[in-house]
C-alpha cells in the first residue's frame, strides 16, 4: 500500500500490468523517452523496451487506427492522447473504425483499445488543452467512457478497462493529476465499470458529478452541511454505462438533484441524466433538475474561474433545490 | 517507378522474358482464371439482385478482377487483408462460398455479418478484415495489425487495399508515413481506377502517378498494369517479398471501372460510352482468356463450360439465399458492446414488443 497521486497510481498500474501481461503495449507522441507530459508513462520505456512503449510519430488518426490494428491481431494497445483536445484528428478511427468494428462485423472482430489521456481544465491551459469532451464519446455506440476522480479509482478502473473486451475512452483529468493522494494497494483490484461511488450519504438533496468537478461539489456539500443540508454526493466514475440504479435509488430519497461537470451545458452529460430521471423518477421529484457546467463558449483562457463551476455556484444551486 | 509493370499485354501477347520469373503450373492459372470469372458473374447477380429490390447496395467489380484475385493468389495463407467494399475477389480466392456471399448481400439470418452493414468483405476464416465504409480509414488499423506482427515475430505480411481518391484521405497519408517508420510488413495496394464516383484521377492529385508518392515517405513504390493478373501476381510476390523484410510497399494497379461506382450510381453524367468501350478492350479477363487459350492451356469449348458451369451453380444458390428467412429484430442490439448494457436492454425490450405487435396475425 502506498499514497499515490491520481497521475502516480496510473503510471504504477500501467508498470504493474505491463509486467504481468507481454500483450500490452503502450503507443502515443512522448510517451517514451520523456514519459508522457504528464509523466503518465514516466520510466515505462526503460523497463519496457521500445517495441512495447512506442514513441509514435505525431498523428492522432495513425495512433489510435494502429491501435485498433494492434487489438485487432491481439494485442492490448494502450494509446495515450497527449489531450483530449486534440483527439479530434483521429476522430473518424475512434467512431467509425474502434466503436463500430463489432458491430459491422456481427461480432467477429473486436478492437479493445484503450485511449487514455489528460482532460479537464484549471490549468490556465487555453482552449486546446482544458477541454472535457466526453460527450462525443458517449454518444457513440461501443465506446465506453471511463473519468476517474481519485487514484484508488483510476487504478481500478484502468485495470478493469484492460480486462474487458470494449473499446473505453480513459479520461484523466489533469487538475487534480497531482492535486489529491490517495491510499492504493499494491497489485491487482478493480473497479467495476458502471458503477457509481456514493461518497457521502445524506437525505436532502444529491449531487451527482465526475472527475475533478467531484471534489469541488464535495466542497460545496460541506459548505451547505454548515447550514444543516444534508447533501449525498454521487461520483459517477463511469459515463457509459452509466449507473442509473444508485442515481434512482439517491433520488427516489432526496428527491432533490444538482449535476456538476465541467463540459458545456447544451447536450453535457447532465442533460441525459435529467432526461433519465424525467423518465424513471418523475413522481420522486420536489424541485426543478439543476446543472451546474461549463458554459456553452469554448474554453476561455481569461476567466476560466468563471467559465468552470464555482464552489459558490454549486453551494448556491444546492440552496435553490432545496429551498424550491 | 512510373513505368509500368506488363507481363500480358492488351491482346494477351505475353512479354516471354518476364514471365519467365513467375513459377505458375498451369493448374495455378486455370484456378486464377476460374476465380475471375466467378467473381465476373457473381458480379451481375448482385447487381441484378440490388435491381430486384432485393440487396442493398452493390459496389461492382467488372474491369478490376485481376487485382484481388491476383493479390490473393500470390499471398501466403498466414498473411492478413484490409479490403476496400470492392473486393470480391478476395472472398472468392480464400474460399467464401457462393451461399455466403449472397446471404451477406440480402442481410438475412444466415449473414455472418448479422445484417449490421452493407456486404462488405471480411471474415475471420479467410483472414480478412471487412472495411470501413469512410474511405482510407481501415488502412490505419491495417498498418497496426502489421506493426503487431513485426513486435510478435510472426512471419506474416498485411495487404490494404484502397482506391484512388483513397489517396487524398489524411488517413492514407498517416498510414504509410507511419509503416515507412517502423518498416513494417504491409503492401498497400492501391487501385488506381481513374474514378472516385465521379472525379477523375487528376482531381485527387497533381502527381505523375501514385506510386510516386512512397518516395516521400521512405518506402517502395511499385505501378503495374492491374488488368494484367500475370503482372499484379509477379509484382505482388515480389512487394510481400520485400514488406516481409522492412521494406514496405505502394503497389499502385492501374485499372479501369467498367461499372458504375455503386448501384446508386449514373456514371453516364461524368463520362462517355465511347471512352468506357475504348477501355473495355483492356479488361483482364479477356487478355488472360487469349494467353490461356494461345497456349494451349485452355480450350474455348472448356471456357464456355466453365461459364456455364459457374452460371448455374449461382442461379440455384440465388433461388436458395431469397428464401432464407429474415434476421429478428433484436439483432440490431447485438454486438454494440461484449454484454448489454442496462439502457440498450431497454431499448431492445421496447422494439420487440412493437415488433411483436406489428407481426401479430
């Protein structure tokens, strides 16, 4: 057992896998001999060999396609994307190769390539390296969309994401790569996909959120306790599939809901959520489905504060459901 | 690398110095000829069956069967293809049955493919991978299948396939910059058919040629004559020859589509009938039929009963393949994902019922 950051437990469980399994081999721009500029793959290629730790040339589409080729004849590619961000010159592999080759050939050939790499913003990174992009991904059938927001989780989800036959989509946000640190176990664990974590439990109101956006709606829970709201917070922890039980089950007993991610409102991830819930818990409701996100601009690289949710936007929304 | 490769030329005048270097029996070549011609006829029955309302879509073949059934003759059984949604003859060559072919074409519940596309090309048995609709895009995956078999030591090479207008896709270019590399063991071959639908070769490039392209990543560049199976099955055992040893290839096969691009195509609003009869005296069956039968490796009289013979034998799988049921409605829920999510369950539960509801007698 070790106290690990966010960034440390994903480049120990890559090493840990690595050494268990010759079938996976890690591909993208850097991630050798400098080890990711996250240092996501930091010392990977020393233990590794360069047939398995693949410094690629700088070419998205070629990256992920190679990788599918690679899954394709077996193997466990690992691609990392530099940032999400500029994942969109690979796009048409990802959606039209990686997601679909199940399905156009009934099941005979898979691709089960893991694309992983830094999403989020918080970093004064500008409009190309802040992004949080998910939802083109879970819009996608046959990807599955994975946003660990702690190190015990991104070990666990990372290993379960390696032991499955899909395509997942491994979104890293890089505000909190190093920010939090964590107790995680040595060796093998998992995490199961589609499954939430109710972090804290509490009767009023429940806030639902993933990635680094989960810390700062556990902030704002603590700031609402203060004035005696019981707030339950619900890591999602995986997009597709998403964990619509343990949503119902948190709803049907607050009957109160605030959704905070950092994507754009318009089609975020929250409006599916709400739609769900409409569907599944109407009757269960007190107050109006409250979203809390980015705004609907690209990613600004002057008051990102703003642009992101606030501590105080998300406490204020919780106020407003609960006084509705 | 902009002179052309020809071992028969148009009459089916055999170039004696150069067919020398291949070693094929003549058995070889009478099953060469056998698989064209199969593709050739199937061809038409496919065409005819999307004309019945009977098949989607159908992409022909006609004026380029040199080009797969000769690449496959020439390539090893452990060796891996990333078809184009043209490649018929691929199948034929590695041993697709008539029957299947035509129950992947009416996408009933005996497609291997489960009705889930078009009837492209592939299949695990035949060491096939069916293609991306998206041009160009398959040949990146086609390059990482090559790539893993360099970093496993397997012994195999990769052939993609890709057409013209291929060529102007990013995902070509990233592709072959990326085998050049890592020297990996893949042959692109690329059939330069003068047509993407409707634009003409030089609307896609301002090359001399396409093969010319490979010099500018560092890899080999071959052009032959793709209505000249001689020639695509010599120049094809020797680019496997060179990609098995790190040197990767672009083997551009000039050819011509005598057909539309697809059913859905007109391709009299971009050219003349003059110019598509000028190119048909090019095509390679009827070259190769001359040279079989000049020397004496065939008979007229054999090739009219091998027609005949290929001719019947899919007509009764036709009568077969249209009386085989349809898929049931929940195969389009299946193989999204390797189990079923919750939400897709419940959208499947809800198009049986209404499926139900509708075929209730």
């Amino acid at each position: 057992m070790a106290e690990l950051t966010l960034a440390g437990a994903l480049n120990s469980t890559l090493k840990e896998q690595m050494r268990k399994d010759d079938r996976i081999v890690v591909l993208g721009e850097d991630v050798g001999r400098r080890g990711g500029v996250f240092l996501v793959t930091e010392g990977l290629l020393e233990e590794f060999g360069p047939e398995r730790v693949i410094d690629t040339p700088l070419s998205e589409a070629a990256i992920f396609g190679v990788a599918a080729g690679m899954a394709i004849y077996g193997l466990k590619p690992i691609a990392e994307v530099q940032f999400f961000d500029f994942a969109f010159g690979g796009f048409d592999q990802i959606v039209s190769q990686i997601a679909k080759l199940r399905y156009r050939t009934g099941g005979q050939f898979k691709a089960p390539v893991i694309i992983r790499g830094p999403v989020a913003g918080g970093i004064r990174g500008g409009m190309f390296h802040s992004q949080h992009p998910e939802t083109y991904y879970v819009h996608t059938a046959g990807l599955k969309v994975i946003v660990p927001a702690f190190p015990y989780d991104a070990k666990g989800l990372l290993i379960s994401a390696l032991k499955q036959e899909d395509p997942v989509i491994f979104m890293e946000p890089k505000s909190i790569y190093r920010t939090i640190k964590q107790e995680v176990p040595d060796g093998e664990f998992t995490v199961p996909i589609g499954k939430a974590n109710v972090l804290k439990e509490g009767d009023d109101v429940t806030v639902i959120s993933y990635g680094a956006m989960v810390h700062r709606s556990l902030e704002a829970a603590e700031e609402a306790e203060k004035e005696k709201i019981s707030v339950e917070v619900i890591d999602l922890r995986t997009l597709m599939p998403f964990d619509i039980e343990t949503i119902l089950n948190s709803v049907k007993k607050t009957g109160r809901v605030v959704i905070v991610h950092e994507a754009p409102k318009t089609l975020g991830f929250g409006a599916e959520i709400a739609a769900q819930l409409a569907e599944k818990a109407l009757l269960y409701l007190e107050a109006p489905i409250m979203r809390v996100t980015g705004q609907d601009t690209p990613f600004p690289l002057a008051n990102e504060h703003y642009y992101l949710p606030t501590l105080k936007r998300i406490k204020n929304t919780i106020l407003k459901v609960v006084n509705f | 690398m902009s002179e052309l490769y020809q071992i028969l030329d148009e009459e089916g005048v055999v170039n004696k110095q150069l067919i020398s270097k291949i070693n094929l029996s003549n058995e070889q070549m009478l099953e060469m000829y056998k698989h064209m011609l199969i593709v050739r006829i199937l061809d038409g029955w496919l065409m005819r069956l999307q004309r019945m309302g009977r098949a989607a879509i159908h992409a022909p073949n006609e004026g380029q069967e040199a080009i797969a059934v000769g690449v496959a003759h020439a390539s090893e059984k452990q060796d891996y293809f990333f078809p184009t949604y043209r490649d018929l003859g691929l199948m034929i060559v590695r041993g697709a049955s008539i029957r299947e072919i035509l129950n992947r074409w009416l996408a009933n519940s005996q497609d291997p493919l489960k009705g889930h596309e078009f009837a492209i090309y592939g299949g695990r048995k035949y060491n096939i991978v069916p293609t991306t609709t998206p041009v160009s895009v398959h040949l990146a995956a086609a390059t990482g299948f090559a790539h893993a078999a360099k970093i496993r030591k397997d012994n195999l090479v990769v052939f993609a396939f890709l057409g013209d207008g291929g060529t102007s896709k990013g995902d070509f270019h990233e592709s072959i910059n990326w085998a050049g590399v890592f020297r990996l063991p893949i042959v692109y071959v690329c059939q330069n058919n003068q047509y993407a639908i409707s634009l003409p070769v030089k609307r896609q490039t301002a090359s001399e040629t396409i093969s010319i392209k490979a010099v500018a990543y560092g890899i080999r560049g071959m052009r032959v004559d793709g209505n000249d199976i001689l020639a695509v099955y010599s120049a094809t055992k020797e680019a496997r020859e060179s990609a098995r040893n790190g040197m990767p290839v672009l083997m551009e096969c000039v050819t011509y589509r005598l057909g539309s691009h697809t059913t859905s195509d007109d391709p009299s609003r971009y050219r003349t009938q003059e110019e598509v009869e000028q190119m048909r005296k090019k095509e390679p069956l009827r070259r190769f039929k001359n040279y079989l039968i000049s020397n004496g490796i065939l008979s007229e009289k054999e090739e009219q009963e091998l027609r005949k013979e290929i001719e019947k034998e899919i007509e009764d799988e036709v009568k077969i393949a249209v009386s085989v049921p349809p898929l049931p409605v929940q195969t389009i829920f299946e193989d999204v994902y390797s189990d079923m999510p919750w939400h897709l369950k419940e959208e499947m539960d809800l198009v049986v019922k209404e499926f139900e509801e509708d075929h209730q007698s």
